[in-house]
C-alpha cells in the first residue's frame, strides 16, 4: 500500500505563491518599499517590516548551495525514490529555496551546481517546484 504523499497547505501568506506554481511559475515575494526579496513568504518585509509586498516572476534559475542525498524516506511516500537529492538553492533573484533535485543523475548534484526550476503535480491543486541540473551551462 503506498502512503498519500502530505500536500501543503497554504495559508493567507502563501496563496500566491502556490498559485504561481500551479501555473508553472515560480514566484518570489518582494517588498514595494524596499526592494528586498525574500523567501519563505510571510505578512511583513523581514528587511524594513513593511506589509506592503508584492509577487514578482522569478527566473526559476539558480545555483545549489548545499545539498544532501536521502538514502532513508524523509516520509513513507517517499520510500520509492531513495536515494535522492535535498538541495539549498540560491535562485538569482536572491533569497533561498529547499527542495528536490530531479531529472538529474546523482553524481551531477554538487554545490555550485546550476539548477533550473520544473513542477512536480502532486495533487489537482498542487505543483511543487522541484530543481534540476541546468544542460549545458558551464559558468
């Protein structure tokens, strides 16, 4: 029997967000006073404590920072796709993400690596943005 995979649950602070990523677009919150991006999202600006955010496109590009191989389940639902990657991704736009790296052989994973976003369809309402190994890019 395979267990259902937990799905998020999205709260006043991260509608947008999972919305986004149901569209196939990774999404990053921005304060309009400051300018300051950032990751997780929240109700307030963690750099000036202003409320008055905004969701701005992000290139779904970036770069692992960490990274680590799951060879135990982080969860029962996971059981089936051991071993694989967790990694820390700094996207361009500035803040830093966790999620999986897919589509990607395990030797490839390394920190410095550049990574591209893709969407993994959980549920009829949920894609999570998952990472992998950008072809191609040697910088």
């Amino acid at each position: 029997m395979t267990t259902a995979r937990p799905l998020p649950k999205p709260t006043a602070d991260t509608q947008a967000f999972w919305h986004a990523a149901n569209q196939d677009q990774l999404v990053v919150q921005t304060c309009r006073d400051c300018g300051k991006p950032q990751f997780y999202p929240r109700g307030f600006c963690v750099s000036c404590l202003s409320d008055d955010l905004d969701w701005v496109p992000a290139t779904g590009k970036g770069r692992i920072y960490s990274y680590t191989i799951c060879r135990v389940p982080g969860h029962p639902s996971m059981a089936d796709q051991v071993p694989y990657a967790m990694a820390l991704v700094d996207l361009d736009e500035g803040v830093r993400m966790l999620a999986q790296i897919v589509d990607t052989a395990l030797d490839q994973v390394a920190i410095g690596a550049r990574v591209e976003v893709v969407f993994e369809r959980i549920s009829d309402d949920i894609q999570l943005p998952q990472f992998k190994i950008s072809s191609g890019v040697t910088e």
